[in-house]
C-alpha cells in the first residue's frame, strides 16, 4: 500500500468521524428543542394563586428571572437528550 493510499484512508477516517460527530450534535439539538416545547414558555407561568407569595414580589416578572429560566430549560434539556441518544445508540435507533 503506497503512502498516499493510507494518506487518504486516514483522511477518510477522520472525515467519517467528524460527520458523525455532527450528526450526534444535530440529534441531541433536535432532541433538546424538542423537549423543550413542553416547558412553559415564560417564568411567570410556574406562579400558581394556591401559593401565598407574590410573583412580583420574588422577582418572577423580571428579565433576570426569564434569562435564568431559559439558560435552566436549556441545560435540562439537553442533559436529557443526552441521555436520550445514549440509550437509542445502545438500541441501536441511531447509526
């Protein structure tokens, strides 16, 4: 085998592993945005009247309180899409 056949074999190689490398990236993105429909769109929505405190009152209206919650929805998220492809890859749902 001559040096620029295994030359391109070892391109290949690492080609073939950064496309699925993408591919993973992709699936957890896809799955994370997925999951995260289901979440309430806005930090407000987790006030309920049963509970004796204002929403107000404990910063629930502000722009700090809406960042931190969507940098929260987001990290769960993908956590659990992680986790998701973990278990497809070892039923073999994914290449």
């Amino acid at each position: 085998m001559s040096r620029f056949s295994m030359y391109d074999r070892v391109q290949q190689i690492q080609e073939n592993a950064e496309a699925a490398q993408v591919d993973k990236d992709d699936w957890i993105r896809d799955k994370a945005d997925e999951l995260a429909r289901d979440f309430p769109e806005c930090a407000m929505e987790f006030y309920r009247p049963s509970l004796r405190m204002s929403p107000y009152r404990v910063g629930l209206d502000s722009d700090a309180a809406q960042d931190a919650y969507a940098i929260f929805v987001e990290s769960v998220c993908l956590a659990k899409a992680k986790e998701l492809y973990g278990e497809a890859k070892f039923m073999g749902d994914v290449a």
